[in-house]
C-alpha cells in the first residue's frame, strides 16, 4: 500500500485512491481520454461540419451563418428568405464585397452534396473524406452527427435506468420477504414481453423519435441491474457491519445507501458500461431496422443499414463498422478500468 | 442520558432497579420446507431465559457452541426479533418497540461483534466508521467528529493517525479495538459483547480482554460477555450464566461457580479448564455424546442424556430454576436448595 499524498484536495482518501487507481490503468484512462475528445467533438458538431460558413466578411460587415440566420438580400440577392451559401450565385455575391471561412467540413448531416462527378454513393474524395451515402450526404459530418446522438442517447439511458434498478433491487434485497417476491414475479412477466414487436407496433402509430425510443427503451432497460443489486442487497443485509449499523441508530435509508450500496457498486458498476454499449447497441439496431430515429436523422444503425443495401460502396459498411466498434470498445476499456478503480481488495504495484 | 430515560420509569426504582432485566426471553426459528414453506419444527435456540444485569456489573454467558448464546445476545439488542419474553432496560420495556420508539434505546445498548472482518464495512475508513453513529445521532458535527473519533481511538489504544486507514489494513486486535471504539462512541450503559476475543490469538485476546476492563472502570459499563472460554469469562465476569441447549442451567457469582458448582453440566465445564500445575491432580468428567439437536430436545431436563448423575424422574420433568444458596440459581432436580424458601429469578 502507497500511503496517499498529503495535498489539500476536497476529495475523500477513498475517491483519491480511487483516482489513483483508475489512472494507473493506462488502456482505461487513455480510452476515456480518447472517448471524452470524440464526445466533446460531436457536441460541438454544428461548428465542425455545417452548410453554412463560420464566418462571413461581406461589404465592411461582420457574419456569423452558423449562429445566426440571413436573408439572400443581406448579400445582394434577390429572395427574403435565408441565403444558400452553397449556391454558386450567393458565393458570387460574397465574394465581390468579402470573403467566407467554411468550418472544417463544409457539409451538415442533411446537406446533399450536389457537385459529385459520379453517382451517390460517392468514394472518398477530397471534398468528402469518407465519401457521400446513397443520397449525396457527407459521410463525415452524418457520423459527428451521429455519435453525438448515440452518446447521448446511450448516456441518458444508462443514468436513468440504473437509478430505477438500483432503487428497484436494493428495495427488493434490502426488505426481502413477500415485497421481494412480488417484485421478482413481476419483473419475470414484464421482461417476458417483447419489446422489438411493441416498438414496431408503435412505430405503425406515431413517429419515434429520441425520447419516445428513450422512454419505450426505458421500460425494459432498468431490469439490468435489478438482479444485481438484490443479489447484493440479499447477501449484505445479514453482515455484522449492517446489524452493528442498526445498533447504532443508522436508518434504513442510511443503512442502505451508505453501508449496503457502495459495497454492491463494484457489481453495479462493472454491469454499468455493458449497459451503455447495450443502450448504444440497441438505438444503432432500431436505426438499421428502421424502427429508430424519423428517417433523415444522423444515425449510425442508419449508416450500417446504407452499407448493407450498397456493398459496392464498401466506405459505408467500413466506416461504420470501425466507428460502432470504437465507440464500443472505449466504452468497455473505460468500465473494465473504473471497475478495478473501485475494488478495495485490489493493490497497484 | 437523562433525555433517553423513559417517563414511565418509576422513581423509586432509580437505585435499585436493574439496568437490563431479561424475563423468559424465547427466540425459536422456524424450519420451513417443501413447497408451501410449511413450518416443519423449530430451532429452540433460546428457551426462556431470565436475568438481570446492574450497572457496572459484566455477566459472562457460557455454553458450547449451539447453545444460543449469540442469539440470545442479539435478541436482547433486537437486532433478531424475540419470539417472546419481556426485555427491560431501566425498568422500560423495549422488546415489543418497533424501529422507530428503539432509536433512542439503541443509544443505550451497544454490540461488539465476534468477527473483526465481517463487522466493520471495508468501505469505510476506521474514523468513518467510529464517527458514524455521532452523525446518525447528530451528536456532533465538523470537527467534533474528527474531535470525539480522535479520543475514542486514544481510549482503545489506537492512534488518532490511523484514521484515514481502511479496516483491511488492520491487525484482528485493532479491528476489534476499533469496534470497541464505535460501540463506545454513543456513551452506552451496556455493550453486548458477542464473544467479543473468541476470534483472535490467545496474546490479543488478553489485550482487548484488559482493555474492555479498563474501560468498564472508567465509564460504568456493563457488560454481557457471550463467550466459550471459561477462562476469559472468569477474568472479565462479576456473575456467570452457563446456558445449555437454549436454557440457562446455572447462574452465579464468579467465586461459588468456580468453587462449589451445582449443575453437572458446569462440572464437566469446569474440569475441562487447563490448570497450570502439573502435580495438580484432577478427576476430568467426560461427557459422553453430543448435544442433542436444539430441534428435537430431550424431554424433562436437557442434559439427562449426557448427565453422569441423572436419575428416573430427571427423564420426565424439567427442573425448574431454584436458589440453592443466596445468588446461586441451578436447574436441577439433583440440587435443592438449603432453605425451603425458594424463589424464582429476580
């Protein structure tokens, strides 16, 4: 055991030996690392890749198209409504009076790139990096697009869900007895329900979108944990330091979270980055299905789907293929790294 | 302590009344099998059992392993519910309180388990750990706790820079120390002492056994020492309880139990401590068999089985508790008492 450094940091020696232990992890620390760029990257898609420029100079003014919405009469044109900058005319326009800075892609997820010089699906070209899908979009842009959505998508699951199942199965453990056993049947009738058909059938009623898939994906998700968390619960309730917490005056709530549940976090935790992979996996699934987002949103299951129908454009099937298996691989080295961080019994050098 | 005292608590009985008063306290597990759980039988593991404990005093319980000693002590904390009797403490009964009318009491009453591993949480760190039940009773806060934690570890031989340590990092004896500690934290009048030494080397066990003396000294605890180790309990105890097959069989001060046992069974106890002599010449008695199961017990006094003296009716009936000489309680029909005059428990 390294004693910890004596710093004045507000975290407790626990979560500062915790820290310790998920940075010595060099593959878990680097993937969050990795992970957090492509996040914060795609949560700034709209200035990375957009149809529109990130900043305009035209007649002795100032522009900002990504931010901001102009009529084509502010650049000398002839309609009120917004200016297309991609139109050769506009460019034309501005170009007289200034000049234009076009963000790293000039291309957003829907903007259909109308100069190919071959069919869509096009290949990688110097315009688009990874080429065009099937209808001309930008391949590039359609993927930040795309992360941001499966990240966040994926996160919010993850958070909401496991507190439902953690608060679910630490109830059923910690009480145990007929409120254990009423719980148990009806998670068994309710994970018996097929939640694919449900999502189909729903989809023939409304249009799906980001939180209808979220609530309906909700409705089964939070059952992950449960099992878990009872087993935990289950196991503890009848430790010495959980009777001696009763004799001394701690509350159920008390005796639950602080002493029960950190205990079952190492089991909690290690389930946590399977279920985000799960909840990244199961949107990509609807989107390649065509069960998930309305059509024309960035998707990767969407993406897959383009490159299952063009396997003569193999940049789609590829490009695909190595993003999902990225963002879940990251996901899984990030969860392998945090589960040691909090195993008490486990000794770095 | 004054604001934990009940209302109902007599006046009178301030001085005299015992701190813990134990009355036919009963806890049989039931045994389900089959299908419907349909209750098959049941382990007697305390069979009414009945005793007082005053201030200041330690009552050593004894018995083999089996015996119910444990579960007797954790029904009287309420940490099992009782199948049935009367607990008192202070002359306020509290073994018919639900969880929320105990808290207060909790104060009063503490535990100090056998196992230093499973009873402190690995996740805490050992001033956490003391310093919990000051938060859970708000008895202090900020530096106070770091403050209280910082004497109660000097109190049990622990230095206040172990702190920040985690229970692994811990030796058995420290371990125990620190449970030690955080029973002491709410100023109880009683612990519970869960065969609180069986667990560590004979070396510590002197140490923490001194050590709850010392603290027994200075604070006015009382103790009920749940132990198997006669010798530990002749150390530490004022009065001795030895329980068989969830009864108590004999109850008395240290000094007759040690000279002048009544029950057969404390005989067989006794002469089965080593003594450190070896001219020492001594009849060992053996007992023969096992003990029987605590779910199918023999009927009429529980030892006739083992008993080297038992006789046709000790068969049949089942002795009743008597005072044979003043302050010496025996179960057996073999022992009557001197005087004719024989009362129950008190």
């Amino acid at each position: 055991m390294h004693a910890p450094a004596p710093r004045p940091a507000r975290l407790s020696p626990l979560n500062r030996r915790r820290l310790a232990n998920f940075m010595a992890n060099k593959r878990g620390f680097w993937s969050l690392w990795i992970f957090m760029a492509i996040f914060l990257l795609s949560l700034f898609a709209e200035i990375i890749a957009n149809e529109r420029p990130a900043l305009v100079r035209y007649d002795g003014g100032f522009y900002m198209p990504i931010f901001k919405t102009y009529p084509e009469t502010a650049f000398g044109g002839e309609f009120e409504t917004e200016a297309d900058y991609r139109d050769p005319f506009v460019i034309g326009k501005i170009d007289e009076k200034g000049w234009m800075i076009w963000p790293p892609i000039a291309f957003s997820y829907n903007t259909v790139n109308r100069n190919l010089s071959v069919p869509a699906p096009a290949p990688p070209s110097a315009a688009n990096w990874l080429g065009t899908d099937d209808q001309g979009r930008d391949v590039v842009a359609r993927l930040l697009y795309g992360l941001r959505i499966s990240i966040l998508f994926g996160l919010t699951l993850t958070v909401v869900s496991s507190v439902i199942g953690i608060a679910a199965g630490a109830v059923q453990g910690y009480f145990g007895g007929w409120i254990d056993l009423g719980f148990q049947r009806f998670i068994e009738i309710w994970s018996g329900l097929p939640r694919l058909y449900l999502l189909i059938i729903l989809s023939a009623f409304i249009q799906p979108n980001f939180w209808w898939l979220l609530g309906l994906l909700l409705l089964f998700e939070w059952m992950a944990l449960v099992d878990v968390v009872r087993a935990e619960f289950l196991r503890a309730r009848n430790f010495d330091y959980v009777r001696a917490a009763r004799a001394l005056g701690a509350s159920d709530a008390i005796i639950m979270f602080r002493h029960v549940l950190p205990n079952a976090m190492v089991a909690t935790v290690t389930f946590l980055p399977f279920i985000m992979s799960g909840s990244v996996t199961a949107l990509v699934s609807l989107d390649f299905l065509g069960f998930g987002l309305p059509a024309g949103s960035p998707s990767l299951g969407e993406l897959l789907a383009q490159g299952k129908a063009n396997l003569q454009a193999p940049w789609l099937g590829i490009t695909s293929f190595v993003v999902i298996a990225l963002l879940l691989s990251l996901l899984v080295f990030i969860g392998e790294a945090v589960r040691d961080a909090f195993d008490p019994r486990k000794v770095f050098r | 302590m004054a604001a934990v005292l009940s209302p109902e608590r007599a006046p009178a009985a301030a001085d005299s009344a015992p701190l813990l008063e134990v009355v036919d306290l009963k806890k049989h597990f039931a045994i389900r099998k089959g299908l419907l759980s349909r209750v098959a039988g049941y382990v007697y593991a305390v069979d009414g059992i009945s005793f007082t404990l005053r201030a200041g005093e330690t009552l050593g319980l004894v018995g083999e392993s089996g015996c119910g000693k444990s579960t007797a002590g954790k029904t009287i904390l309420k940490l099992i519910e009782p199948t049935s009797g009367v607990v008192r403490l202070r002359g306020r009964r509290i073994n018919n309180l639900g969880r929320r009318d105990m808290r207060p009491f909790r104060r009063e009453m503490q535990v100090v388990f056998q196992d230093p591993y499973s009873s402190l949480n690995p996740r805490m760190t050992a001033g956490d750990i003391v310093g919990e039940p000051l938060i859970n009773y708000n008895l202090a806060r900020g530096s106070e706790i770091a403050d209280r934690v910082a004497y109660l570890f000097g109190k049990v031989g622990l230095r206040p820079d172990q702190m920040i340590k985690y229970p692994h990092e811990f030796s058995g004896g420290q371990r125990q120390r620190l449970g030690i500690a955080r029973a002491l934290s709410l100023n109880p009048s009683l612990i519970v002492a869960d065969e609180p030494v069986s667990a560590l080397d004979v070396s510590v066990q002197a140490q923490v056994v001194n050590l709850l003396m010392d603290l027994q000294a200075e604070f006015g605890l009382s103790y009920l020492f749940v132990a198997h180790d006669l010798a530990v309990v002749e150390h530490i105890s004022h009065r001795i309880a030895v329980m068989y097959l969830g009864r108590i069989v004999e109850l008395t001060d240290k000094q007759s139990l040690f000279a002048r046992p009544l029950h057969p069974y404390t005989e067989a106890l006794l002469s089965a401590v080593p003594i450190p002599d070896p001219q020492m010449q001594r009849k060992r008695i053996i007992l023969m068999g096992d003990v029987p199961s605590p779910i199918n017990r023999p009927a009429g006094c529980h030892f006739h089985t083992r008993c080297p003296y038992a006789e046709a009716h000790c068969r049949v009936e089942e002795p009743a508790m008597q005072e044979v000489h003043p302050g010496h309680f025996v179960a057996c029909h073999l022992r009557q008492p001197e005087t004719p005059a024989s009362k129950p428990v008190s």
